[in-house]
C-alpha cells in the first residue's frame, strides 16, 4: 500500500488569499508529480519534481509553484488564490530505479475559491 | 488536442458479466500504457500496465489488450463485481517524454448486483 498523504482534504478559502497544500510520501521515492483535475476531465500534470532542489513546470500551465527540499515533501503553493484555481490537486510519486514504475496518489485535495 | 481519449463517459454491467473499457491514443510515441481506477473522494489507484512490446498482459481478473496498429488498448474485467464500480483512467507515457503520464478523462463503470 501506498503512503502518499495530503493536506489539506478539502479547502475553501476566499479570493486573493495565499495557499499551501501539503504533500508527503514516506516510501523514499525521488519523483515526485503534482496533477489537477476538474470534474469529468483527465488528469492534467502541473508541475514535477526527479529529486531533492529539481521542479519543473508539467504540461499545463499553473500560477502555483512548487519547492522540493526534501525528498519526501513537496508542496504547492498558490500565492493569491481565484476562483479559476477551485479544482483538484493531486499529488503523486514514483520509484526512480525503474523508468516505468507506475506513479502512487495521494487523496487529494479539493479546493475552492469564492 | 486530447492525445488518450476514452469515448465511453460510462458503462453499466451486471456482476458476473465481462466489463471492457476502451481507449484510444493518437501519440504514436507512446510505448507504455497504464490502467488507473479512482473511487469517489481518493486518488487514483494503479490496476495494470502494458508495455508496446506486448500485446497483452493479465492480472488476476483484469487483462488489458494493446493494439498498435490501431493505436487501441482495452481493459477487460472478468467476472465484474460491484466493488470493480469507480471511474476508470487509461494513462500513456514514452521515453524521451520524462515518463510523464497522459491521462484519458476517464469512464466511470457501475457493475449491478
């Protein structure tokens, strides 16, 4: 079993304010991904992580931003939230020594902004 | 432009019957395919994968077939049960693509007592 932890689970939180949701993985894995999803739409990558000071930005394009000081957090912060940021936000890792390892989710978060 | 498409929003099964979720790609790049399943308020969880040097790979109840002249792979569930009922995600990832995944928007399966 996966331990991949986020959060927080569910957050609503007013326009302009400034947000981190947090994510964990006790499993030692070097990459790390964060994804964001709306309803009845695929998984889309924001940002990703291979290792300790390494993020770069995924295939969608986010206000937020990431930091990856330790192996086993990785955060994403959103520095004014509005209400085009309510979405989902998961958080993911896998194992480096096999390229093709699949990725392990965390529960995600919901956030919304009014 | 969607490069993993799965056309089916949702398909209904009676327990016991076989489920077959589908998926289509138009990157002709991708060489490695991946099955994912989320329930309701979790993340999604990994079911099975295939690489394109095969055509076919089984787990238990669960086989999924790649076709690559067709650019198609299916995920067949035998015999489905009510717990099998969750959204389904089909994901592609390449080499030379950073491993990143490509995810379809997803098929929600409910199988019927």
């Amino acid at each position: 079993e996966a331990d991949i932890y986020q959060t927080p689970r569910y957050l609503v939180i007013g326009t302009g304010k400034k947000i981190t949701l947090e994510c964990s993985q006790t499993m030692g894995h070097d990459k790390m991904y964060w994804y964001q999803q709306d309803p009845g739409m695929e998984l889309h990558l924001i940002h990703y992580s291979y290792g300790v000071n390494s993020t770069e930005k995924g295939d969608l394009s986010s206000e937020s931003t990431v930091s990856r000081i330790r192996t086993e957090h990785f955060p994403l912060t959103l520095e004014s939230a509005r209400p085009s940021h309510t979405s989902q936000y998961l958080c993911a890792s896998s194992e480096s020594r096999d390229l093709r390892s699949e990725q392990y989710f965390g529960p995600g978060t919901r956030l919304t902004v009014t | 432009d969607q490069q993993v498409k799965q056309n089916s929003p949702s398909l209904s099964v009676q327990e016991g019957r076989i489920s077959i979720l589908n998926c289509d790609y138009t990157n002709s790049m991708f060489d490695y395919f991946l099955w994912y399943k989320k329930y309701p308020a979790e993340g999604p969880t990994f079911l099975i994968s295939i690489s394109s040097i095969k055509d076919k790979n089984e787990d238990g109840r669960f086989t999924v077939f790649l076709n690559k002249s067709a650019k198609h792979l299916s995920l067949h569930i035998v015999p489905s049960q009510p717990g099998d009922s969750a959204v389904y995600f089909c994901a592609a990832s390449y080499q030379g693509g950073s491993e990143k995944l490509v995810f379809g928007k997803g098929t929600k399966l409910t199988v019927n007592p």
